[in-house]
C-alpha cells in the first residue's frame, strides 16, 4: 500500500489552514495526509523535533516567526522536506528570495484545488513546479543570480519603465528631469547589470520583474 504524501500547512489564517486541510484529506485518492496545522513557522519547527513531514505549504508573512526565516531553517536543518510557498504577494524580488530558499512552487493564495494537488506531488517527487509566477526561465535567472531587479537602483529601474514603454533618451532625460548623457548612462549601466543585449531584452526583463506596473503611466 502506497503510504501518502506527509503534509504540513502553516499559514496564520484560520480559514486558510482548514481550508488547505480539508481540501487534501479529502483527496479521492487518498495521497494526501495532513498531519498539523500551524499559525506560524516557530510552532511548526518545534512540531519537527519529534514529528516526521514530507511537504509544508508555508505562507510568508505570519507572526512570531515569518515563511522566511522558517525556509531557512528547513534548508539547514530538514533538507528532505519540500516546501511549497502560497502566497498574496507575486513581487518577482520575493519569488526569487524563495527559490533561493529551496522552494519547489510557488504558489498564488487564488490557486486552484488542482494546481495545490499537483504541486504537493511534485514537491514531494522533487520536481520543480512552473506556473505563470515561477517560470522555468524565471527559475534559472534566479538561481544563475542573473537579470534580477536587486541589481537596478530605484533610479534606474524608473528609467527601463520609461525604456520598455517605448520613450526615447531624449524624452525619457525630460520626464526623468535629468540630462540626455545621464540617460545615456543609466542605459549602459542598466544593460551592464542586467546583461540585456537590446532593447526587446530589456522589455523582457522589466515585464517579467514587475518593473512597469511599479511605474504605472
């Protein structure tokens, strides 16, 4: 008999952790087990020094001890275990915060039943789950530490904004108040930092971190 997936869910929403459990231990195949619940990541530590998991859904911001620093002691202490983030925050400089923490998914709080299954089954299989936040080119800038926006002060993640919508040096010195060779500047250290060949590059990059709506028109 196929033993099921050990799971844990720590997120300091009640109707979230019911939620999340009910969902997997109500799983028609009976792959899922959840063995604990917990508000937050110091709980669900302390519950490991005497009790074995497989897989914890951990959310970030939580009280008393955050999805952050309880990753890090997973990483360093319970390596075996798979940790899925699901989370309201989709910022890209979080996303790649996670992944360095060891993630196998990276998951929206409006994620389907579906999409929570299958990447618990993954996660416990050691496989990577992709999705339109956590793509697999995304994935590999992020352990590679390349085209990150940590690398762009505000300054110049303001000035690609202006780049990606289209303006040219000469526009983007009047609507950034600063001179053309400025501008020029920016642009070649932008390009040094993010590695982008060409301007499509560059669109590239400031859509998939997030950086216009930062910037809105």
């Amino acid at each position: 008999m196929i033993q099921p997936i050990k799971v844990s869910i720590v997120d300091d929403h009640t109707i979230v952790r019911e939620g999340l459990r009910n969902m997997l231990n109500d799983d028609r195949q009976e792959r899922f087990e959840v063995i604990g619940v917990f508000g937050n990541g110091s709980d669900f530590l302390n519950y490991l020094k005497k009790y074995p998991c497989d897989v914890a859904i951990i959310d970030i911001q939580m009280p008393v001890k955050g999805g952050e620093s309880t990753l890090e002691v997973l990483k360093q202490k319970y390596p075996n275990i798979s940790s899925i983030v699901l989370s309201m925050n989709t910022r890209n400089y979080m996303i790649e915060l996670m992944v360095k923490l060891g993630i196998y998914a990276y998951l929206p709080k409006e994620a389907s039943v579906i999409e929570i299954k299958n990447a618990v089954d993954s996660a416990h299989k050691k496989k990577m789950v992709f999705n339109k936040l956590l793509t697999e080119q995304k994935y590999k800038q992020f352990i590679s530490g390349k085209k990150t926006t940590f690398v762009l002060t505000l300054r110049e993640q303001y000035v690609t904004s202006l780049i990606a919508q289209g303006l040219t040096s000469e526009e983007i010195a009047i609507k950034a108040n600063i001179s053309k060779s400025t501008v020029t500047k920016h642009r070649e250290n932008i390009n040094r930092k993010t590695q982008c060949k060409n301007q499509a590059e560059l669109v590239n990059f400031a859509v998939q971190n997030n950086i216009l709506e930062l910037f809105p028109r």
